[in-house]
C-alpha cells in the first residue's frame, strides 16, 4: 500500500511516505497503552485532557489556512470548504472541552441493595480506520470524545491524505498532548487487524466503504471488541408537492454537487412528487449546469475535480452501466474534457429496479432522479435501499414532514435543509450503512466503561 500525495487537479505526484513497519506500529501501540495508563493522562483529572481539547480547538483555528491548502491539494477541496471543515474541527474540540465533564458524569442508581451509581471509564486504546473525504473532521469526531474519556487513538488514514493525518498528529502534539495518545500510521489492512488482536485495543473505529467496513468489522468481532461503523449511503432528498420549489432546488444541487458528490450523506437519490417533478427536473439541471469546474484553490471554482483517477474511474463506470441498463441522462454523463480528475454533474432518470444503480452508491457527482405518486410509495422506495444513513424532506407542511421522517428507515432525517452535521448532533446509520453513532452525547459513549458501583448500606 502506497501513502502519497497525488493533486487531483494538476495529476502530478507531490511526495511519497514511507510506510510503518510491523516493530513501528506496536512500537506506537506501547506508547499509546502507557499514555491510556498515565496517571496524569489517561487515568488522571479529566480537567488535563480538557485543557488540551481546548488547545486543540485553539490551533485549528490558528492553522485554518495551512491545514485547508493541505486538503485542496491532497484530494482536492475547494479551499472555502476545506476551511469550513477546518471551522467544525475546531467547534468538535471546543464542544467536547465544553460539555465531556457532564457528559461523562457519575448517574445514579436507585436500588434497595444501597449507594449505587454508574461511572464512566476509559477501556484502552483505540484504533481508526478513516476516509479521504473529509481528511480532518473523520480524525477529530473519534480524537476529541476519545480524549475527553481517556482512550488513545492509533489512526490509519486513507493513503491519499497522508500530508492531512501528518498535520493533524502534529496539531495534537502541540495543543500538549503525551507521547502515545494519539499515534498516525501509515500500515496496511493487514497491520490493522494485527493490532486489533492486541490486547491492549479494545476498540474500532471506522468510516468508509462498505467492504472496508465488513472486514475490519469481522476482524473486531473475532477478538471481541466493540467497534463502530460508518458506511455507505443512498440517502434521500424527497420534495414534496407543497415544498418550497426554488429553494430546494438550490439546496438540491449543493447537497449532490459538495466535495463533488463525495459526501456519505450527500443526496443522491431525489425522489420527487409527480406534480412537481418536471419543474424540479428543469432547475435542478440548470443549476448543476451553472457549475464551474476549476482550481480548488481558486475562489471562482464551485465544482472540484474527484478525489483520484481511481474515483473519476469507478463512477465513470458506473454511469455507463446505469446507461446501459436504460437509465437516461437529462445532462452531463461522462469525464469532463479538460485536465484533471474532474466529472461531469450528472442527472440520471428512469432507472428501475433491475437497473445495478438502483442500489448502488454514487460516491460522485451523479444524482438519481425518481417521481412518485403520493407519500405512501415515497416511503416504499426510500426504504427499499441497503442503506440507511440519512436523508431530507422538503415541505411546508410540518407534519407530515415529521410523519414521513418517522416513517423511512435511516438514521438521520434532516426537515427542509440538507443532510448535515454539527458536533452537538449524533451521527450515524442503519442497515448497511453501519452502526454506532460519533460527536453529541451518544457518541461520546461509544467506547466508555459504564462501570457499576454498589455499595452496601450500613
């Protein structure tokens, strides 16, 4: 496995990293381990590794410039949300130093057997399998409530962003973490799942492909740890025939055309009422036409090329097998003629359940257009996915907004807004789409001893 630096706009190779070797990885593993046992880190105040959350939070707001050029140039971000990205780390930290004391506050227990409480306990060391998409916030949504519990973090990062998970260690390290805490590592699947059998990790964390998913997963499970999964999505974008058409229309088209449609919760199947479908159709075709492909780096740029030549590859095909199986392209459907790993903005119609896109992700900028009837049949095609990660409605009507988010199987349903995220909101899916929830209050959870105490009366 190689860790390099490829500029998808300009294809040219920036550096190559060398990779850890197996003494390496659990050299950082006994560091990590030592740091978990610290009494002035792991097993001390909650209040030191606070401090540090707040310093953290500090530098990515120091840094913003330096860490957002990093992933323009790694997998090409356009710089205004790079920055943006680099903005919600820093509030993930900052929440986290805010909130982890009463997150993680002793409850108690009321019982007849006498004082009884449950206190919550870090369980070791962890390890995080993270994507390329979002090369520093998938890092921080594990760190920042990992510290606050007094875990270590060894991080596997995806072998485009190596430069991103160097810069994000060394951020660490300078907001005064210990030696170990958190640990970046540039091994392969194998190296993984040989620490996973260590002892001392006790728990996984992971974001990214399905298949990915499955076999670190498999891994965990064999040797009892728990873990948790951040997969694939189709996740819906439904405009009801009462919502507020221009508006969705433009929120439509930035919720498929962000980081070029490579966002696990982007929209990516837009299921339309009949009555308003061929209005949403023309608008959205005319904004995703409006896109400008270009430079990351240059502020006119509102479309960014694909994260490698092997993304631009993969959804390449991927529409061509749509096509073939007789989807129909109201605009775009092919590699953009111009240098870089850039794709068209797509829109597919017409596409049926024997159709290998019906259930299949599009992790580029390729959205899938259906029409229905009533909210009964949105309700069946929605929930007739894999996936269940997140998805939108788009209403005036709020009840039967609320209604039909209580109805479809995902694991987040944002009302008249786009699929987001926020370091207060747990996020996570069902189904293929994974399990366990990362950043608010539930996250927070995952990976804690919830340790019961008793103790007798008298």
């Amino acid at each position: 496995m190689t860790y390099q630096t490829i500029n998808p706009f300009t294809e040219q190779t920036v550096k190559v990293y060398t990779g850890h070797t197996d003494a390496e990885s659990f050299d950082a593993l006994d560091r990590a381990d030592a740091a978990f046992r610290s009494p002035d880190w792991g097993q001390g105040p909650i209040e030191n590794r606070l401090a540090v959350l707040s310093k953290i939070a500090d530098l990515f707001e120091l840094r913003a410039e330096e860490l957002a050029q990093a992933a323009s140039v790694e997998m090409g971000k356009r710089l205004a949300d790079a920055k943006e990205e680099v903005k919600l780390c820093g509030g993930i930290a900052r929440y986290y130093a805010e909130h982890a004391k009463e997150q993680l506050k002793r409850t108690p227990c009321d019982t007849p057997m006498g004082d009884a409480w449950i206190e919550n306990a870090p369980i070791g060391t962890l390890v995080a399998v993270e994507p390329w998409n979002f090369p520093f916030y998938q890092l921080v949504r594990v760190v920042a409530p990992a510290f606050a519990v007094g875990n270590s973090v060894l991080i596997k990062h995806a072998e485009i962003v190596p430069h991103c998970a160097v810069l994000f260690e060394a951020l660490v390290r300078d907001a005064g973490a210990p030696d170990g805490a958190c640990v970046n590592l540039f091994i392969t699947p194998d190296q993984v799942a040989a620490l996973i059998a260590d002892d001392r990790v006790q728990g996984v964390a992971l974001t990214g492909s399905e298949r990915a998913g499955a076999a670190v997963a498999s891994t965990a499970a064999k040797y009892l740890k728990k873990s948790t999964m951040e997969l694939g999505g189709m996740d819906i974008f439904a405009v009801l025939d009462d919502a507020d058409l221009a508006r969705a229309i433009k929120i439509g088209a930035v919720a498929r055309l962000s980081n070029a449609g490579q966002v696990c919760t982007a929209a990516k199947r837009f299921v339309v009422h009949e009555r308003v479908a061929e209005k949403f159709v023309s608008g959205l075709k005319a904004e995703f036409e409006r896109a400008r492909m270009g430079d990351p780096l240059d502020k006119d740029t509102t479309l960014q090329p694909m994260s490698s030549k092997g993304a631009l590859e993969t959804i390449t095909k991927q529409v061509d097998e749509a096509v073939k199986h007789g989807a129909q392209v109201v605009t775009g459907g092919k590699a953009a003629s111009q240098k870089g790993f850039f794709y068209e903005p797509t829109i597919l119609t017409g596409i049926d359940k024997n159709n290998p896109a019906f259930k299949s992700e599009f992790f580029g900028p390729v959205a899938q257009v259906y029409v229905v009837k009533d909210d009964d049949e949105l309700v069946t095609l929605a929930n007739d996915s894999p996936y269940g990660l997140g998805g939108s409605v788009f209403s005036s009507d709020h009840n039967r907004a609320t209604a039909l988010a209580s109805r479809i199987d995902t694991g987040m349903v944002f009302i008249n807004q786009w699929t987001s995220t926020a370091p207060e909101l747990p996020f996570g899916g069902v189904k293929r789409s994974g399990y366990g929830r990362e950043l608010g209050n539930l996250g927070i959870m995952e990976f804690v001893n919830r340790k019961l105490v008793v103790v007798a009366p008298g």
